[in-house]
C-alpha cells in the first residue's frame, strides 16, 4: 500500500474551519482518493453545521483545489494505521 503525502495550498479557503490540523501530513491507503477520506474523516472537525453542504463547508482534505495529495515512496516519518505530522507528531488515529 502506498504512502501518501496531503499537503495545505489555500490556507484561507473557509472549509479549513472543518478541520483540525492545517499542517501536512502522511498516510497510508490504498489510493490517493481513500488517502484524502481518511485524513478528512480523522480530522473532521465537529461543527453546528450541515454536514458538508454547501462549498466551503466539506472537508479541505477532499477539496483539489485545497490541498495536495502525492505519493511519496521516501516519507519522513511512518504513521502506522494513523496520520502524521513531518515531526511524527500523531494527530489523529
């Protein structure tokens, strides 16, 4: 399975209210789009909004006009089953 890096491009965009980190990170999936729900569904931030409506309100970590997602075969660090910051700092699991 390979490894994946998603990477913040458009920090002011408002979808990032929907998510706990705003800082890169790595994981493993099987695909870049499986990468990009993991890292959405353990970042998701919690919010007294419709859940996803409207642009602006999904997850960035879905949005390509958002964020980055490449396969990196020489990652920093190893998540294991979770997602990771360059430091290694877990950040969701």
């Amino acid at each position: 399975m390979p490894m994946y890096c998603l990477q913040p491009k458009n920090l002011s965009h408002p979808s990032w209210r929907r998510s706990t980190i705003k800082v890169s990170v790595w994981v493993w999936a099987s695909s870049p789009a499986a990468a990009r729900e993991k890292v959405a569904g353990l970042t998701r931030r919690s919010m007294q909004l419709r859940p996803y409506p409207a642009a602006g309100e999904m997850s960035p970590w879905l949005d390509n006009e958002v964020t980055i997602c490449v396969s990196d075969p020489m990652p920093p660090i190893d998540p294991g089953e979770h997602i990771s910051t360059m430091t290694g700092k877990i950040v969701a699991s």
